[in-house]
C-alpha cells in the first residue's frame, strides 16, 4: 500500500469521526456514553467488521475487534487508543491511535496475513476523565484497577451515574469487565505528541521512552452562602475567595520543585453560581505531574498543607485523590523492535518522553507496551486547533504493521 493512499484512508476515518462532536465548529466534545460516544462507537465497530473483525464491547463499553490467530486461546498482541475527548479538544488525541489500529488490522487482512497470535484492536472509553473525574477509565477498569463498586459509583457534574449513561446508549453494563493479564501479549499505541519536540526537530516519529507519573486531586471548599450586597465583608466564608487564594498559590509549588514538575488546575465549579450570592462552594481540580515520582509526592504533600491551611474561619476544605499514577518505562524490547522497524522502512525517528498520560503506562505493568508519537502542529493539543498530519500518522501505521507482524508472528 502506497503511504499517500494510506493517508487518504486515515484522513477520511479522521474527518468523519470529528463530525461527532457536540460542539460543532467549536472543537471535538465527545463525552463518554453520550450521542456522539455512539455514532463513533458505531463507526469504529462497522469499520471492524468491514475488516472481518470479531467485535464485542465489554461492561465498560470499550471496544475490542479481533482477528483469530492460528494458536488456540493464545494472548492477543493488542493496538489501539481510547475515543473520548476533553471539552472543546481536537480531532486526534486518542482517534489518530484507534485510526492507526484500524488500519493496521485492513493492511493484514488486504495482504493475507495469517496471525499466529490474535491481533486485537482496541478503542477504549473516557482515558480523559472529562465525563466522570480521574481518567484512565476504560483501561484501569479492563486491569482490575477499578472495582465494580468504584466504577458504579462515579457520577458526572449532574449526578448521572456510569451506569445509568450507558444504558442511555445500550450498553450493557453487565458484560464482563476484567480482563486476565495472560490474554495480553502486548499493546501498541500511537498517540499524537501534544507538545512541540518532533516538529521543532523535523521528525515524523518518536519512539516513547517513559511517561510522566501524575494525580488529579479534587479539592472542595465549603463556606457560607449570603446576599452580596448586605452581608459585610468581615463576616463572610466566601468559597471562592478562598478557592482563588490557594489556586494562585499552587503554580509555585512546580516551579520549585523544578525537573519539569506541572501543576495546572483546569475545572472549577462554583455554587450556587449566582452573581449576587456569596458562593458556599466550590470544587476545582488540580493536576500534577512530573517524571521523577518524588516531585509529584512532594507536590502533593505542599498542596495539601496549604489547602488544610484554610481550614478555619468558617471555611471547610477537603481533597480527595481521584487519580494517582508512577511514571513508567516502557517495554525495551518493544522500543528496540519499533526502532528496528523504523529503520527497516528508512522512517527517521528519535526517542521521546510523554508528559501526557496514556492508557499505555496503565497497561506497562501488565504486558509489554510501546508507544510511537507523531508531530503536533505548533505543539498544540486539547484545543479545537489540535492538527497532525495524516501522512504522519500513516509512517506510524507502517512501523505499527511491521512490528504486530512481528509480535504475532503472521505469515
Ligand atoms: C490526557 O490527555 C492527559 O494527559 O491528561
Ligand atoms: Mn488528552
Ligand atoms: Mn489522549
């Protein structure tokens, strides 16, 4: 398959997918197990199946599309990405990777590869969080890491339970859920880089090194409601003057922690909202995350010293951890072979590290992982501006297509 067909095929998946969105012309907002998580998942199984796929969905609605190997009951050499978006975000975090998948399993069934070990491609749910808090979600539900309870107990900003939001789509929350590690022999994800390295550096590729260990905390601060006009300034517990005074705070804590440590705090809810009501409370979130885990531990323990710090004068403050992860390695055998099959197809390549986190660092302690990154026009990502180029994303396809023909042992 010649590379500028294949870009073709990957633009028209792109194109049609970011017309699910709920936001129109405003970016890609695909929350999980809304209208526009059906009309994709709906894509994505028909294109499955198009390919001679066997397709299921499992009791968190990710998707899996397999292709039988010759080896009975062996594990399945996995690839593949989630299909969620943030608010408001692009076209390619997460869809150039289940895109890519796709495409991968059409090149093996169009050039008669036969698979010894299955190949397995996978589009997982709500890796964002934007729906439900945490993120991760579809990969750390199929691991083991998120209990039944866990997950039937998450509910979105108005109170709409996982389950419940399935139903409303058709899934089926009672299909199995966990998946034994021993059915995994690897995973493969392409993601875009969502930063400016490989373009700055003209290079279509990059082999992932390591991602980012990282939390999200959810702090809430409860205060006084009142009138804004006749409740005095000295007898006030305003939640939001609060909220802001430890939020301005916050970004010095990275800054001298150093080592490329973050800290953003990116959702803010406000109550009751109203502009002549004194808010009672607020709830925002705050995101952390470095390479060296030490720094995301020692930010952790600053933020929440001085978020108790306000605990007083008819304020209350809790935080709860709705996410924490190590950084991780990934799989050095997998890096070498991707490089392996970089250089076989003359594709320049350089090595990377994620400062995103992605449903691959979840999966690295279960199986063998690797990861390739494409450019990022202008390092931009979560932005309706997120671009990358398809032919980009087709180098990858080919690197991805050489190295599950390895892994599954296919002839
Ligand atoms: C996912 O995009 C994340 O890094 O939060
Ligand atoms: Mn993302
Ligand atoms: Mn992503």
């Amino acid at each position: 398959m010649r590379l500028l067909d294949l870009k073709e095929r990957i633009e028209e998946h792109i194109d049609q997918i970011s017309e699910f969105t709920a936001t129109p012309g405003k970016g890609t907002t695909r929350l999980t197990y809304s209208q526009e998580d059906l009309q994709t998942r709906n894509y994505i199984k028909s294109k499955m199946k198009e390919n001679g796929l066997k397709v299921k969905e499992d009791g968190f609605g990710n998707i899996f599309g397999k292709l039988e190997g010759t080896l009975k009951d062996a594990p399945s050499v996995m690839i593949g990405s989630h299909f969620d978006s943030v608010p408001n975000g692009g076209s390619y975090d997460g869809p150039a990777g289940v895109v890519a998948a796709l495409e991968v399993a059409r090149l093996f069934v169009e050039n008669k590869f036969t698979p010894k070990y299955p190949l397995e491609i996978i589009a997982l749910v709500e890796e964002e969080g934007s729906r439900f808090g945490g993120g991760l979600m579809g990969s750390r539900g199929i691991v083991g890491l998120l209990s039944n309870d866990d997950f039937r107990n998450l509910k979105d900003k108005d109170g709409v339970s996982t389950e419940e939001a399935m139903a409303k789509i058709g899934l089926d929350p009672s299909l199995p859920r966990i998946r034994d590690p021993k059915t995994m022999k690897s995973f493969l994800e392409l993601h875009i880089e969502q930063g400016p390295i490989l373009e700055e550096k003209k290079i279509p590729v990059g082999v992932v090194e390591a991602i980012v260990g990282l939390t999200q905390l959810e702090v809430t601060i409860k205060g006084q409601a009142g009138h804004a006009g006749t409740t005095p300034m000295d007898r006030r517990a305003d939640a939001l003057v609060t909220a802001a005074q430890i939020i301005g705070q916050l970004p010095q804590f990275a800054v001298a922690e150093g080592e490329g440590t973050v800290i953003t705090t990116g959702r803010l809810n406000v109550f009751p909202n109203g502009a002549n009501v004194i808010p009672d409370q607020v709830v925002f979130s705050v995101d952390i995350r470095s390479g060296m885990e030490k720094n995301v531990l020692n930010v952790i323990e600053k933020t929440k010293e001085l978020i108790d710090s306000f605990n007083k004068d008819g304020i209350e403050t809790s935080v709860e951890q709705l996410l924490y992860i190590q950084p991780k390695e990934l799989n050095a055998g997998i890096r070498s072979l991707l490089k392996e099959k970089s250089e076989g197809l003359n594709i320049p390549y350089c090595s990377i590290n994620s400062g995103a986190g992605h449903d691959a660092m979840v999966f690295s302690d279960y199986t063998e992982v690797g990861m390739l990154f494409i450019p990022s026009k202008d390092g931009l990502s979560h932005c309706p501006e997120e671009w990358s180029d398809s032919e980009d994303i087709a180098k990858a396809v080919q690197i991805f297509y050489e190295a599950a023909k390895s892994l599954t042992e296919a002839e």
